[in-house]
C-alpha cells in the first residue's frame, strides 16, 4: 500500500523515480543531497519506497516524543541527541553491527540553509562501520530523484569527496541557491609547515 500511495504523491508533485540498476547495498549510508528545505524529505521518502528501499533517518530526540512518536519510528526515524556529538558516530556506527539491514539516510549538509561545508558525520559513520556510502539525490531541474553510485571510503577523504563531488555536480535543490559547496573541513586542513 505505501508504494501505491508513494506512486500517486510523486506524480500528483509531477516527480520521476531515477533507478540505476543497482541494487542498495543491505547495510550502507545514504546521502541526501541536496537537502535545501523540508519538502526534500518526504520527496526522497516517496522516491526510496518506489524504488523498494526502506531507508532509516536521523532526526532530532524531540520529535520523537508525543504521538508523533511511533509515526516518526514507523517511517524509518532513529531518534539522536544533537548535544552528544562526539558519540553519535559511534552510536551510530553500532547500530550497523546490530543489524541485518540499515540503510542509514544522512543529510550531509546538516541543513536547510545554504552552508560552506557539509558535515562529516556521513563519512566517520560509515568508516567506522565498513559500510559503503550511497549517493542519493533530489533534482529540481529535471524533477527526478533517486539513487547513484555507491562509493566505499578509502581513508582518503579529497579522493571520495572528489568522487561525490562530481555525482552531485549539476544537481539543483528544491530552493534555488541553497545548495552550497560540496565539500568537508577535513578537506581544507593545510599540512603543517616544514
């Protein structure tokens, strides 16, 4: 039913499914990108179902409280405390031993806004993990979204990001002009002086 109902919202928005060919890997990361509103969520979450992958999101303890609670969890939500970043990779990277499945979706932006670096967090959680980082994406140009290549992180972080980079080149945000560079701070450290 919920595919049936995925169908029927992205064409009602005139939106297209993108399949690859390949299938997700059982237990990966996911980047969503570009993440320039809160209308990309439920876009890319009717795009993963109609492409058969059920994916799992980060969101903030908060929302999780109340009623919307087992609504938030039924869709895929694990619940994070923002406050504790430093252990959240960690965290997060356990879950990976955990379980059979998880394809963790991660906004690597960190924001709706338009930002000079993405966060790193996609990354560290997936190294630590040993688990490939699967590039999805939103298209506003050509209203299509869906799932790239998978990339597994070799510890050479430019290389990757270089490879992320180019996916993502051309890629427009549902917001014009908040999708900002692609890139992490890790990238900008200058060796230190001989």
């Amino acid at each position: 039913m919920s595919t049936l109902l995925a169908r029927l919202w992205l064409k009602l928005w005139r939106w297209r499914a993108v399949d690859n060919g390949e299938p997700v890997p059982a237990k990966c990361v996911i980047i969503a990108a570009p993440h320039t509103t809160n209308w990309d969520f439920p876009i890319m979450l009717a795009l993963t179902t109609v492409l058969g992958c059920r994916v799992s999101y980060l969101g903030k303890q908060s929302l999780f409280k109340g009623p919307m609670g087992p609504v938030m969890r039924r869709l895929g939500g694990v619940a994070i405390d923002r406050t504790a970043p430093g252990g959240m990779v960690a965290s997060l990277a356990g879950e990976f031993a955990g379980r059979d499945r998880l394809a963790l979706m991660v906004p690597a932006e960190g924001t709706r806004s338009k930002t000079e670096y993405w966060k790193s967090g996609f990354y560290r959680i997936a190294e630590q993990a040993q688990v490939p980082i699967v590039l999805a994406f939103v298209d506003r140009t050509t209203r299509t979204g869906g799932f790239g290549p998978a990339i597994m992180p070799s510890g050479d972080i430019v290389a990757d990001m270089d490879k992320i980079r180019a996916f993502y080149t051309g890629k427009e945000g549902l917001k014009r002009g908040r999708f900002g560079p692609i890139r992490l701070k890790e990238e900008a450290v200058e060796p230190p002086a001989a």
